[in-house]
C-alpha cells in the first residue's frame, strides 16, 4: 500500500483519488479552498441555484465507468441523469433560428432542412461524417491512453480533405475554413459557434475541432437534476466511501523531491506531508511542476477564461423553453442555460438563469454587462422585467476556486495544430509526480478530466508501461 498525496479537490483529482484507494493505496487530497469540485461549485441565494462551473455534461460514460470500477453503486443510483432535448437552440445575428436534437443525426438533419432549405441537413451530415472519422483515429491515443511518446504525430489534422478543395497544397485547413467553404452561411456559423462554446477560436482550431460538436451530436448533452454540482457531491461521496482523506484550506506550497523522485508536499503553513506517489490535480504552472524537456509545454496561452451572470427571474420558465441556448453576435458567443428542474428555484413561480461568455483574463467591462443581458434578452425575451437579481462570477473568481493562472478554463486537447493544442503527459520529469485534471491530457472539461482519473491510476498502478483500458 502506497502513500499518495493529490494536490487539489477538482474532478480529475477526485476521480484519481477513487481510483487509487480502491487500487488498496492510502491517498490523501489537499485543497486550498474550503470545499471539493474545483470549477464545478454552486451558488445559492434565496432559494435560487446555480452551477458556477460546467452546465452540461458530455460522454457520460466517463463517470459510470468510474462508478462501476469504484464501488457497487452506479452513476444512475447516486444523481438524477437526464438528456437535454433539444440539445442546444441556436440564435443567430440575423434573428434565425434552430433547434437541434440531442443524440439524432436525423432529426437534427430534418431540423436544418426546415431553418434553411433542403439539403442543407445532408450538408451538415457530410462535415459530421469527417469529424467521426477523425474522432476514430484520435479516439485512443487522444482520449483513452497515456500521451505517446512520438505525440508529435497528433500535430497531424485527421479531418480528412475534401477533394478539390486546395487547401492541402497549402496547409491543412482551419475549422473557420471547414465552416466556410464546406458549409457556409448559417451552417458555418453553427459549426463555428460549437466550438466558440469552448473558448476556442474556430480561425485558429485545426479542422479536427469539427470533433466537438460531433461528441455533442452523438453522444448527447446530459444534465444532472439539482446542477452539475451534484455530479461533484456524488464523486466526493464516492472518495469517501473507499476512505480518502481530504484536507480542506490546505494549500501546497511544492512538491517535495528526495533523491530524484517525489517524496512529498510542503504545505503553506511550512508542515511536510510525506508520499510515495503525488498527483497534481491543478494548473501545473502554479507550482511550477517539472515537464519532460521533449513534452508538450504546459498549456496556458491562449486558453479563455469565463465571464459569468447568475440571474434570478421573477416568473415560471416557459413549457418546452431550450436548456440551453447559443446567441450568435458580431462580438462574441454567448451561452444561456435554463434548466428545467425545480431544485434549481424557490418554486414554480422562478427561474434560474445562466449566462455566460468567453473572455481574457481581465473579464468583461462594466459598460458591456448590459450588452451582455440585451443578447440574453434574444434567448429569454422578457428577461428584463423579469430580473430580480444578478450576481456575477468573474476569471478572478474562477482563479481563486480552481488555482488556474487568469482564470483560464482549459478545453479538450485537441489533434492537429502542429500539437500546440495537446496538454502534458500524464507522467512527468520527476518520478513518482503526475498530473491529472483538466491542465493534463487529455485536456478540460468534465468528460476528459475525468479520464485523467483512469490514465494516472493506471500509470501509477500498472506502472510505466500502461496503455489504458481495451
């Protein structure tokens, strides 16, 4: 039985953490805040409650499978699991819009024919077929291995070229080209705005971005009844449930390093916690973790941050209103959830809203808050006369909660791109040190930091030459 330290009480921290006690190691998690989740909190006002954090979950099969391998109890038997449909209600600048299906390729082709002319959901079928393509030659060394070695050979775009196009005498094409010159108009609009949902920006992502809105589509949006933070609260539960200790308000201040290897953490308040093992579940820039010289950098430029409204609305949502809704602008994307779940509000008279938007790490100008509520306004009409409070969850505030530098929220790695948009191995310079975590391949979001839970048991576990599960 080892000894393993995890810095950070996030969700790929939490899933390591389970994984390895149920493994038979001793693991103890060390969080500078006052509770676990990392980006997925929660904030609660009167009666109302908001997510803080993610708002939707993608491949769910990420947490059953942590569930089975962890305990008796599934992922249905712990949260409330439950498929948006529509999976997302687009508007767009010119005032048009569309509903797309969650996990029906027809029915979301049927949908586009109807916004936009026959033909138009074959088109979009075509591109979707490409991005799974893509996603079956990345799948496993993206998503369900530890980083090769040679992972410059993921710098290379799976999106497979369409004839013709020319592109590939140049350079492989951007997901802004894909959208243009494959779909154009509206449909370009919408392949791009999956993407800017991420904080990525389609000029600058690899065509095999297209891969994103592809998960979406296929596997379906997933939403858990009391807010995502119950996902959280179920993960947590489940640490506790196989003995993993948690120190609360114990922030780490280095790794502690004895004859070549990780021996330790020195926490802030000078007290050296010995182990066999450290995982490190938080921006490994903050600690300034020791990165193989050959690996991918740490990731941090570039990557968005989040600029959050939590609006309390006087009035009942409305019968068969979209759970979530992307405005489409000149000036940027904007994100607005409206679950339908009762947990979420006072009573049947209320709803909780949620808006959010990509920004840098200085977060948004006062003077363009209201230009913020005037795009929500397109996806809630009334939204206006119906607000009784606003509180607001700035990169500062996502800093603070998740020890990202600026607040940055890290997206899904990514193929392509010459590989600046892949993460750090698994592994790290200093043996017996690893990373999980969204800052860690393969990359953020709930679906993927989980999978680092896997990935770092396994190396840990089975030992260097581990390649994932079949």
């Amino acid at each position: 039985m080892a000894r393993i330290a995890v810095i950070g009480a996030g969700m790929g921290a939490m899933a390591t953490a389970a994984r390895l006690a149920v493994a038979g190691h001793q693991v103890t998690v060390y969080e500078q805040g006052p509770t676990y989740g990392g980006a997925v909190g929660r904030y609660e006002r009167d009666g109302f409650v908001f997510d803080t954090g993610p708002g939707l979950l993608h491949l769910p099969a990420v947490y059953r499978d942590l569930f089975v391998k962890t305990g008796k109890r599934p992922l249905e038997d712990c949260v409330d699991l439950v498929q948006v449909d529509p999976a997302v209600r687009h508007v767009l600048a010119d005032g048009a819009e569309v509903s797309l299906p969650g996990a029906s390729r027809g029915g979301a082709a049927a949908a586009l024919d109807r916004a936009f002319g026959a033909g138009s959901g074959d088109r979009w079928n075509e591109v979707l077929n490409r991005a799974r393509d893509a996603w079956d030659a990345t799948r496993r060394p993206l998503l369900e291995e530890p980083l090769r070695p040679d992972w410059q050979v993921l710098g290379r775009d799976p999106y497979p070229a369409v004839r013709r196009s020319g592109l590939l005498r140049r350079r492989p094409p951007t997901l802004a080209e894909i959208a243009g010159r494959e779909l154009g108009g509206p449909l370009g609009e919408l392949l791009a705005a999956r993407v800017e949902a991420y904080g990525i920006d389609p000029a600058g992502a690899p065509a095999a971005a297209a891969v994103l809105p592809y998960m979406e589509q296929t596997f379906g949006s997933w939403y858990v009844r009391g807010g995502i933070r119950a996902l959280a609260t179920a993960v947590y539960e489940r640490c506790l449930e196989r003995k993993v200790v948690f120190a609360f308000d114990t922030p780490v201040r280095e790794v502690l390093e004895r004859e070549g290897r990780a021996a330790g953490l020195l926490l802030a308040d000078g007290t050296e916690a010995e182990a066999d093992h450290v995982v490190c579940g938080t921006d490994p820039r903050r600690l300034g973790v020791p990165l193989p010289p050959d690996g991918v950098p740490a990731r941090g430029a570039g990557v968005r941050s989040r600029y959050t409204l939590l609006l309390a609305l006087r009035g009942a949502r409305p019968e068969g209103a979209a759970h979530r809704t992307l405005v489409h602008s000149p000036g940027g994307l904007l994100t607005v959830l409206r679950p339908d779940d009762p947990g979420t509000r006072p009573d049947a008279g209320h709803e909780a809203v949620t808006v959010s938007v990509a920004c840098g790490p200085e977060g948004v100008a006062p003077d363009r808050v209201d230009g913020l509520l005037d795009l929500a306004a397109r996806a809630v009409p009334d939204l206006r006369e119906r607000l009784l409070w606003s509180e607001v969850r700035t990169p500062a505030d996502v800093e603070a909660a998740t020890g990202a530098v600026g607040g940055a929220v890290p997206p899904p790695a990514l193929a392509g791109a010459g590989g600046r948009l892949l993460y750090p191995a698994n592994s790290t310079a200093l043996p017996g040190l690893y990373l999980a975590g969204g800052w860690a391949h393969p990359g953020g979001g709930l679906a993927h930091a989980g999978m680092t839970g896997a990935l770092v048991a396994g190396l840990i576990v089975e030992g260097a030459g581990f390649r994932g599960s079949q």
